[in-house]
C-alpha cells in the first residue's frame, strides 16, 4: 500500500519557533505509511475576494498543492486564546472560491504547542470549529496539548523528553489508522458515486 501524502502546516512564521520545532519532529518520527511535508503559508497574500477574478500566483499554487495531500496535521502556537493570523488566513485561501474547499474530506489532526501550561487548549479547539466548516474529519483521540514546550527540545531543536517523543509516536500511529480509515471511505464514495453515475446514464 502507497504512502499516504500529509501536508504539516504550522501555524508560526518564526523559524525557531517552538511550533516548527515540534513539525520537524512530527516529521521524523512519523510512520513509514505516512509521508508528511510542510507546506509553507508564510507568502500567501491576505485574502481579499476582490482578487477572485485573478487570484495571486500564491493562492492558485497553495490551492493546487493542498489537493494533492491526503490529510493535514496542523502544528499551532496559540495567540489570544486563538490560532494565528496567518494560519486563519490560509484556512481562508483554501476554502473560496464557495463551494470549491480544498481542504473538504481530508482527514485532519491538530498538535498545539506552547511555553504555557495549557499546552495551547485554546487554539486547539477555535481550529477545530473552523475544520466542522471545512467538512474535515478531525481526529479526536488522542489530544495534542503540548505544554512547557520551550523547555522540550535540545539544542539541534530534537524532543528530549521521552515521555513526549513516546506521546508524538502514539499521536501519529493513531492518525495513520485515521488517515488510511477516511481514505478508504472517500475511495468507496467515488466508487459508489461513479456506479450511481452510469447506471442512471443506462437507465435514461
């Protein structure tokens, strides 16, 4: 069975940021049924639906890559009890023109990071009512609420407490068998979809 394809977006621009430290880690520690990639949202102009008509390069090329993932995990600092400014703004691009989600159906999982105690709950929960929207199955158990993260990583930026790394391991053993589960799902769907199709061409 191929790979499944995982876009990893992470919800800070700062390149040392506790957020993109935990991504890369996320990466190396996933599971070989999983291949997962950052995909950059730092260059993406601010949506404005006025450029619709001739969306910038940016949009068209965010909105094209996102396609060919088959699930996302978002990695988010939480700021003011909420996501980010430009990862809300990704979430936007990927969700016009109407009725045209690029995110819709792609099996999603959520990791909030930060130096505060509640591990980014805040955040975590305001992205997971945006994801009902975006017709994004979320993985609910288990939780990813990393707290006390400026004190997680070593100085090459590697997890090292134990505890969490084995916490990481789980997390993403339990998105592949969610990946792999929807996957199976939107395949029968298009199959179903596809019959349904020809056989109403039959009949007419």
């Amino acid at each position: 069975m191929a790979p499944k394809k995982v876009a990893v977006i992470v919800g800070s621009l700062r390149k040392e940021s506790l957020s993109r430290k935990m991504a890369k880690n996320v990466i190396d520690l996933a599971p070989q049924n999983l291949k997962l990639e950052v995909l950059e949202i730092g260059d993406l102009q601010l949506y404005n639906q006025d450029l619709e008509a001739q969306p910038p390069r940016s949009w068209v090329e965010f909105r094209n890559r996102l396609k060919s993932f088959d699930g996302v995990i978002f990695v988010t600092p939480e700021y003011n009890r909420s996501i980010p400014g430009v990862l809300k703004n990704a979430i936007d691009i990927g969700s016009r023109p109407y009725r045209q989600i690029v995110w819709a159906k792609k099996p999603a999982a959520i990791i909030s990071v930060s130096p505060g105690a509640l591990g980014g709950f805040g955040a975590n929960h305001h992205l997971r009512q945006s994801l009902v929207f975006l017709d994004m199955p979320a993985m609910q158990q288990p939780e990813a609420y990393i707290g006390h993260a400026d004190e997680m990583f070593d100085v090459q930026g590697r997890i090292s407490k134990v505890a969490t790394k084995d916490f990481i391991s789980k997390f993403l053993k339990a998105y592949d068998e969610w990946v792999y589960q929807f996957s199976e799902y939107n395949t029968e769907t298009r199959r179903f979809k596809a019959a349904s199709s020809a056989e109403n061409e039959i009949n007419n």
